[in-house]
C-alpha cells in the first residue's frame, strides 16, 4: 500500500523546455513590464520635458552677444545632454524594480539560464529609448533653429556640415547611457544603491578628480564613463580629448565591462 502510494505522488517539478521563455517571448515579457511601471511614465517625460524644455526656454529668451562665440546648436542641445541623468536612472530602476518587489523569481522561472532576460531588458530599453529621444532630439532642433533663425547666432539646417552627426551623437550617447544604468543595477540589484552609485561614481567623482593636484587626472578623466561619449555630442572636434572613433570604442568597452559583469555575477549568484 506505502509502495502504491509513493509511486502515485507526482514527480518534483522541473521546467521544461516547452514552457520556458522564447526570445520573442522574453522581449514581449520585458516590455510589458517596462511600460506597466508608473515609473516609466514618469521620468521618460519628465526627461523629454526637460532636455526639450531648457532648449526651446534658452533659444526663446536668447539675447544678442553671442555669435561667433558659439554655434547655435550646442546652445540649444545642453538640456538634451543633462537629461541623460533621467535616462540612465530609469535604467537602474527598470532591473532593481523587479529585485525590490520579489517578482525577478517569477522572471528567473520562466528564463532559468538568466542571461536571456538581461539582453531583453537592454534590448528594450535602448529601442524605447532611442526612439524617444530620436523625436526629442529633432523636435528641440527644429523648434530652436527656428526661434534662432533671425539672431547673430543664426539657425541651423539639417544640411550644415557635422548637424545630422551631433543629433544623432546625441541620442547615442544618451542610450550608451541609460544602458550603463541598466548594467548597474544589474550588478548592484538595489535601486538607491545604484542610483548613488552612478550619480556619485559616473556623474560628480570624474568632475571633482579633476581638482586634485596630479596632472595625469586629467588626461584619465576623458576616459571614464560617464564622459566618453561626450564627442559625440560636438560640432567642433578639434579640441576634444577623444576621436570620434576612440569614443565609440570606449563606450563598447564599457558596456563591455558593465554587462560581463553583470552577466557573470547573474548567473552566480541566488535570486
């Protein structure tokens, strides 16, 4: 009768093949999660109003003096590179979420080699992100260039030479880093410590290194995180720390080291 019994008992479970996550699946997954948190909502926009909102406020309000002095579109864009800060925090939050609620069990069950949820989560991040800040971008463009157009700055054409380049630099640069956010959080796992530790470590000790009384500071400070994208960005080059190509390069390599680490350390580690 105890023999009987015992062979009746349902076998422990053990996930099978069938019911595990496609890729397809997980990007779905991911992206119902990334846009069911208020979260999103909120700094996406607060990020689109601000990085739009300083640059229409300053092409609204701008006072004659300084052409010659700058072009017309770094003084537009300064807002869209500041609210990169917005971006890369909604890239923490959107992998410490899941840790702080307990639901990246439900996650880790349905994906168990792990490293599939982190690229779905990348994936769908920077595509958001990039599509966003592509509309930003151009919109800021178009809205300022316009309000310039009968001042000694002068207004922009897509044609310029270097325009089309910085817009698009603008928007890379800004996925590069939100992504690094999302590598930080996956190593991290926790949303203020994450938080601090890109404000702290990515955004001011870089700025602040540069005080210290040691000249090889400053030729190290161009290639810390947080500022080698920042090429990118110029209309004029000539004066930058880093090539174009030396940024790209640098921006791989961290993002490189951010999510092997990360993926390293995701599947070592107990959910």
């Amino acid at each position: 009768m105890t023999a009987a019994v015992m062979t009746d008992r349902p076998a422990a479970y053990t996930p099978s093949a069938n019911y595990q996550l496609s890729a397809a699946g997980l990007l779905h997954s991911e992206w119902t999660k990334l846009w069911s948190l208020r979260s999103t909502w909120i700094v996406l926009l607060c990020a689109a109003l601000f990085g739009a909102g300083i640059g229409v406020a300053t092409a609204a309000t701008y006072s004659e003096g300084l052409g010659g002095i700058m072009n017309a579109l770094d003084y537009t864009l300064f807002g869209v590179s500041l609210s990169a800060a917005f971006i890369a925090v909604l890239g923490v939050l959107t992998v410490t979420g899941e840790y702080s609620t307990g639901s990246i069990r439900s996650t880790m069950s349905a994906a168990p080699k792990r490293l599939g949820v982190l690229w779905a989560k990348a994936f769908v991040f920077a595509a958001v992100v990039a599509v966003l800040y592509a509309a930003v971008v151009f919109a800021t463009f178009f809205v300022t260039q316009g309000l310039l157009s009968g001042t000694d700055l002068g207004g922009m054409s897509l044609s310029d030479d270097g325009v089309m380049r910085v817009l698009l630099g603008h928007v890379a640069s800004t996925v590069y880093l939100g992504l690094l956010g999302v590598g930080i959080g996956a190593i991290l796992r926790n949303s203020a410590g994450g938080i601090g530790f890109y404000v702290g470590a990515i955004m001011v000790l870089p700025n602040l290194a540069t005080l210290l009384p040691w000249s090889w500071v400053a030729d190290v400070v161009p290639y810390t995180p947080g500022n080698v994208a920042g090429t990118l960005t110029m209309l004029d080059t000539a004066g930058a720390s880093l090539s174009l190509g030396a940024s790209w390069l640098w921006m791989g390599v961290w993002l490189a080291i951010a999510f092997g680490l990360a993926g390293v350390l995701l599947k070592r580690r107990d959910v």
